[in-house]
C-alpha cells in the first residue's frame, strides 16, 4: 500500500482492554492495544500462547463472556465504536460485516446439520427467503474456497470432512456475508503444510476480490512473513512492536521481537543451538511490574524493572514498546 | 530389484553392506494394518460363511530403512502418512502385522530374556502431547522412578532417587520440582519431564515423535537445544519425526519422506534439501513458510492425502502429481538408489524401463 493514497481504516481499534475476573481480582489480558486495519491488507498478530492473541480477537468482535470483561477502549469499525452498539445491532453487525475464523472448525460448525443446511441458514439470517437461490449461493461459495464437487459436498456432515476441508467450509459459512473485516484465529495450524498452503492461496485469493481487511492471527512468523502486509508482536497483552513486514522481521526493535526470529530454525547452522529466549510467558496473574518482558530479557535495566515503556515510533512507521531498543543493524 | 539391494540403497554414502553392523535399528518390509472390529451384521454374514468386507487400513506398507547407530533420522510427511505408526512399531509399542524390526542384529519378535530388556530399555519414545502422555495424578519423582521400580529392581531407593535428580537435572529442571504435579509446568517443562522419563533407564536410541509439535516458538527452540546437547553427551541415536520441515532440517543427519505409508524419498539431510527428488518432497518444501519470504502468492499442491483405506493404483502421489506420467496410474514406482546414500520411488528416476 503506497502512503500518498492511504485510504481510512476499515478498523481502528484504541485502547482496547479485555480483564478475566477471578476472585484474586481482574487481570488484563489485553492491556490496552492499539490496531488499525486498512482495506485490502493483511495484518500478522503474532505471539505466544496466552499472549492475548485470540482475546484480541473476540473482544474487537464483541465476543467477551464473562468472566471477561472489555473494560476500556473503543472499536471503530468504518468510524462508529462497536463498543457502542446493543447487542442487536452488533450481531448484524457480526453476520455480515465482520467475520471470524477459528482454528478448530468444528467450533462453528453444527455436527448434526449437514453442509448445505448449515448454509442456507447462515444466508436466511442474512436475508436470503428464496431457498433455491441459497442453495446455489452455497454452492457457488463452497466452489470459491476451492472444495471439489461441491453439489455433492453439501449433503454431507461436517465429521464426513477432513481437517483440511472442514476449514474450507467454516471460512465458505464465514464469508457468505461478504465481510470487510476478516479475523483468523490460527486457521491454519492444525492442518499439514500443504493444506496450509492451499487454504491460505484461497483466502489471499478471496480477499484480493472483495478488498476486505484481514487480521491473521498466528505464532508462525513463517505463516505472516509470507501473507502480512504489516505484522503486530503481542507479548503478555501489550502489542510491543508493530509495522510493515519488512521493517519488524529485517531490523526489529524490540528484544522479544528479536528472540523469537533467533530462535526459528531456518538459516540456522544445522545442529548448532538456536538462540533461544530464556524462561516462560508468565501466567496471566504473575505479569511482572514494569515491562512484562523484563525476566527473559538480556538488556533489561532497573528502569525496565519499575516503569512499562512509552510507545516509540519510528520513520518506517514502526512502534515498539520498550525502553533499550535493539539497534538498528546496518544490514548488507 | 532383488529385496537386499533395496535395503542396501538406504545406507548412508560412507556404509557398505559389510558395515551393517552398525545399524542399530534394522526394518524390513515392515507394514501395519488396521481393522475395526466388525459389527453386529458382518459377524453374522461371517458366521454364516459369507465372508463379509470389512475394510482393511493398511498405516505403513513395506518399509525398509536402517537406523545407523549415532545419527538422527528425520521422518517427515503430513498428518496420516504413517509416522507415528512406523514410530511405534520401532519401540515395540505397537506389534507389526508383517516384517521385521531388528535391534543390535537381532529380530525383536524372537527375543527373550535379558535381550528382550535391552531393547525394551534401549528404545524409548518421547510423544508428542506431553500433557496426555503424563499420569496427572503421579508426582513427578513417581513418574520419572516408575519405570526404574518396574525394569531395575537391583537399584535400591536411594539409588533410584539419585537417578530421578539427576534426571531432572540433565533436562534442565530444578530438583524442588520432584515433588510436583504435571499440570503444574508448563508445556515446554512437561516436554522436559517427558524426556528425563525415557532417558531415565538410559537408552541407545529415542523414537521422538513430533516432540516440540505442542510447543510455543521460544520454548521449541528450548528443547531442540536440549535435545542436540542430550546427542551429544550420551551418544543417542534418533529416529526425529516432525512435520516441520525447518526442525528436521535443523535436527537429522538424514530425512526419510512418508507418503501414503510408504518411505518415498531417503537422503543426507543437505542434498535433500538442497536437490529434493521426489515430486513429493519438491512439493513439501515449497509449502515451508520462511520468515526470509515475503507476500508470497501460496502456490498448491493438489488434493489432499488420500485415504489409506483406498489407495490409489500405481504410484500412491499420482493424483497430486505435477510430474505423473501414463505409466505412474499402473505401476507402483521401487524405491531405488540414484547417487550414494539416496533412494527415491518414482518412475522418473527409472533408468531402464525396459528392464521394469
Ligand atoms: N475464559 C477465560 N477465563 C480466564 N482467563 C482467560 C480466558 N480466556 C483467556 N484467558 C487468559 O487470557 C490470556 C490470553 O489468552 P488468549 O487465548 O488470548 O491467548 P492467545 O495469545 O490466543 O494464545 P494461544 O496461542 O494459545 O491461542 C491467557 O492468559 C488466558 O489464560
Ligand atoms: N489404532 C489405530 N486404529 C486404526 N487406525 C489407525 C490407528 N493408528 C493409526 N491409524 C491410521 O493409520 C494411518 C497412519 O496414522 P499415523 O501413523 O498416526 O500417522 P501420522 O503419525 O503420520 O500422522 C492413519 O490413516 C490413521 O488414521
Ligand atoms: S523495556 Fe527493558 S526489559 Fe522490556 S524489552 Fe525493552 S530492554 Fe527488555
Ligand atoms: S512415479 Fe509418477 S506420479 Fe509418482 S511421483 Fe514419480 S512422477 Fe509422480
Ligand atoms: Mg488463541
Ligand atoms: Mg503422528
């Protein structure tokens, strides 16, 4: 995307908040993020398991149960804060606009209702009475997200499906609506590399058409340097360091962002230890004061120990959140 | 191609048959099937002498591949080729329907005894979940002394004692955490207790299954480290599977492909990747995501791994084949050797057709 012809964000998430209650007290699991999404692009939200990728997620849907809680912050979809809207409105909203895909289809998909069924129902919710036409829409998108012999398909149940083309369906159902947002929550993980492969081609091909937004949410750095337009680092609730692909895994500034390139094997030397990031995440009720990442970190100082960081922003259009940031290495 | 010279082609550039010897874990033609229990009907249908169909998955088809003693063997292909079937057939877990498996020279199925120990004990395996391969209600001194208690009955408490600290220290956990309960680690740390509990009766050779599969980037690199100084230390041998082409790249010596239950491609781990053979394997690594890519348009292979229940005729990757000729929908390509230490199945590498 060229800077001179930057269109508004389709999303613009602020200061955005999610705590879990337990009779300890509320403890955020997402700690006040910042994101926008422009149309048409990718964005990576990368990061360890309980980082708070997936929370993220589900509270810009407006998807928080209790004992969550969004305590702070506003979600602007097309400039209106979904934060503000009944839970009526929302759901539309959600049906038809903003769309999430999860990483185990089956969570979606109802297991006595078969394909075409399940379809159709999406699609009369959407307003769609003529039931003839239904079924040849759900066809028609069963065929678009690349599965063979669709006619035949949507008689089928979603336990007669592979992995692979249980997926296809959860995200065909998913983008019925023709959504402008996209969230994919770690759709690819459970599937081998070539199905991988195949689903993320139908998905690039897919929003390439419709010029929705989309918020790929993974651990595979491998997944998001290949398909993000820009890429997010979430660690302990706190997005440390976000910008354009290039500029965060060629010169990150932020020693998480670091630590997790080294310690992918790849243009490693074959049997040499990986350099790896010392310790665990900490639980969510054991974030340490100061920056959370400070107990695994080599450049950490007193001040790292006592204060949380400002954010920084760079002229590549980067911020990161930490107060010893990793220089700028002069590559090649 | 007569069966030994098939076995023969797997061995690394430097071994000759003489060396054999060095192989510390020997298949040949091994395969496994299942079948489910047949149902109310079938039993009916067989009781009245009418043999009914039940269909017959066959997991692993004729394998022949060699361990050599000290390296570590990569096996990759996707979920359902075969792996951990192969895998568990290698530690005796799991009973072949056909073949053999032979440790130090010797045929598993035959031995008895203090041999049968040594290979029970020699071969361990670490899984891959490392939450559900671990007793929840067993502290974590139990778990590692269990196996010990049963196998070692020469070792008095305080001697199994000392092995379980030690243990935990070899794999990098503090001694106070003997005491613990399992959900009381973390993933990487269960992986870590997983481990110290097949290293506990020390063996030769460990069968990892998709070891850091479960496990968060960071603290896959943890234990990849762990395991390479583990290597180094006490001379292991393993058999390292995984579906992540970078991890075998980084981890084995060799690569075996699987497809479809079969062992399509064998190389040194540098010429496979940097000349992959087999259509198959071509395939695989062009789908390995690298943080080195950027805005890749994804290309694709076709279709997906086809039911072991129904094969395809011929050579099983001609479906998704970009390279499948008339000839691959009928005959099943031979693993052969084309360069030394190399086997790959496919007809393309067939030098004379005449002869097959
Ligand atoms: N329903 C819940 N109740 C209490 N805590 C929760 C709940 N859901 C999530 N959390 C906590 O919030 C934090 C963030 O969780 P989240 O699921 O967003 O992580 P994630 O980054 O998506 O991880 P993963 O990679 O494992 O999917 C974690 O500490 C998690 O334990
Ligand atoms: N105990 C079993 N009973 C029936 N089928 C099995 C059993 N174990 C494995 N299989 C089947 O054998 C094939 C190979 O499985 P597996 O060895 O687990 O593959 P991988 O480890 O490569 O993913 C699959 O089709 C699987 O469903
Ligand atoms: S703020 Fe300090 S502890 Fe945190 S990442 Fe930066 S240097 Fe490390
Ligand atoms: S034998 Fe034929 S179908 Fe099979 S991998 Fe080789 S070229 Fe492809
Ligand atoms: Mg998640
Ligand atoms: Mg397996």
């Amino acid at each position: 995307m060229t800077d001179q012809i930057k269109p508004s964000p389709v999303l613009d998430v602020r200061g955005l908040q999610t705590v879990f209650h337990d009779t300890q007290g509320a403890w955020p699991a997402v700690d006040g993020i910042d994101l926008t999404l422009y149309p048409g692009e990718v964005l990576g939200l990368v990061g360890e398991s309980g980082s708070g990728k997936s929370v993220a997620g589900f509270s810009v849907m407006g998807l928080i149960d209790p004992p969550g809680e969004i305590t702070a912050g506003e979600v602007l979809f097309r400039g209106e804060d979904l934060r503000k809207k009944s839970e009526e409105e929302l759901r539309r909203i959600r049906g038809i606009a903003l769309a999430m895909i999860f990483q185990n289809p089956l969570s979606t998909l109802n297991p006595v209702l078969r394909i075409g069924e399940q379809m159709t129902e999406v699609l009369s919710e959407h307003g769609h009475d003529d039931s003839a036409a239904a079924a040849s829409l759900a066809v028609e998108s069963l065929r678009k997200v690349g599965i063979p012999a669709p006619e035949q398909r949507i008689h089928q149940y979603p336990h007669e499906l592979s992995g692979g083309m249980r997926q296809r369906v959860a995200i065909a159902i998913a983008l019925l609506g023709d959504p402008a947002v996209i969230i994919a929550d770690e759709p690819t993980t459970a599937l081998d590399v070539t199905i991988q492969g195949q689903i993320i081609a139908e998905l690039q091909k897919l929003q390439a058409e419709s010029g929705a937004g989309m918020i790929w949410i993974t651990h595979d750095l491998g997944v998001v340097a290949e398909l993000a337009d820009r890429i997010a680092v979430m660690y302990a609730g706190n997005i440390v360091e976000m910008g354009p692909t290039d500029a965060v895994l060629d010169h990150p500034r932020h020693p998480y962002t670091l630590g997790l390139l080294d310690s992918v094997p790849g243009d490693t030397v074959p049997g040499a230890p990986l350099r790896q990031v010392p310790g665990n995440a900490p639980p969510l009720s054991q974030r340490p004061l100061g920056c959370p990442f400070h107990p695994r970190c080599a450049s950490a100082s007193d001040i790292c120990r006592r204060d949380m960081p400002e954010r920084e922003t760079d002229a590549f259009g980067r911020s990161y959140l930490c107060h010893h940031p990793v220089s700028q290495k002069v590559d090649p | 191609m007569t069966e030994s010279s098939l076995i023969a082609a797997d061995r690394p550039a430097t071994e000759n048959a003489a060396e054999s010897a060095d192989a510390i874990l020997e298949m040949r033609n091994l395969s496994r099937v299942f079948t489910r229990q047949p149902v109310l009907a079938e039993t009916l249908l067989k009781l009245a002498g009418r043999a009914p169909d039940i269909p017959v998955l066959r997991a692993v088809r004729s394998v022949n591949l060699s361990v050599q003693r000290g390296e570590v063997l990569g096996l990759a292909g996707e979920s359902g080729c075969g792996k951990s079937t192969l895998g568990r057939m290698m530690t005796g877990i799991l009973p072949a329907s056909e073949g053999t498996v032979s440790y130090e020279g010797a045929d598993v199925a035959t031995l008895r005894g203090a041999a049968l120990k040594d290979f029970t004990l020699g071969v361990q395996m670490v899984f891959q979940d490392p939450y559900s391969s671990l007793n929840p209600r067993q502290r974590v001194a139990a778990i590692l002394a269990e196996p010990l208690t049963v196998h070692r009955p020469d070792l008095s408490r305080a001697q199994i004692n000392a092995r379980v600290d030690a243990a935990l220290e070899e794999v990098g956990l503090d001694v106070s955490y003997r005491d613990r309960f399992p959900h009381q680690f973390s993933g990487g740390q269960r992986q870590r207790i997983g481990i110290a509990r097949a290293l506990i009766v020390e063996p030769q050779f460990l069968v990892c299954d998709e070891p850091i599969a479960a496990l968060d980037v960071s603290i896959q690199a943890q234990v990849i480290n762990l395991f390479l100084e583990l290597r180094r230390k006490r001379n292991l041998t393993y058999l390292f599977v995984s579906h992540d082409l970078s991890v075998v790249r980084h981890m084995a010596d060799r690569v075996a492909i699987m497809y479809l239950g079969e062992i399509v491609e064998l190389a040194p781990t540098a010429e496979l990747f940097a000349d992959p053979k087999h259509p198959y394997t071509r395939t695989l690594l062009e789908q390995i995501p690298s943080v080195r890519n950027r805005k890749r348009s994804f290309s694709t292979v076709k279709g997906e791994l086809p039911s072991p229940l129904n094969p395809p005729s011929g050579c099983p990757f001609h479906p998704r084949c970009p390279a499948a000729m008339p000839q691959c929908s009928v005959d099943a390509p031979q693993l052969q050797q084309i360069a030394p230490g190399r086997t790959v199945s496919c007809h393309l590498y067939d030098k004379d057709k005449t002869l097959t």
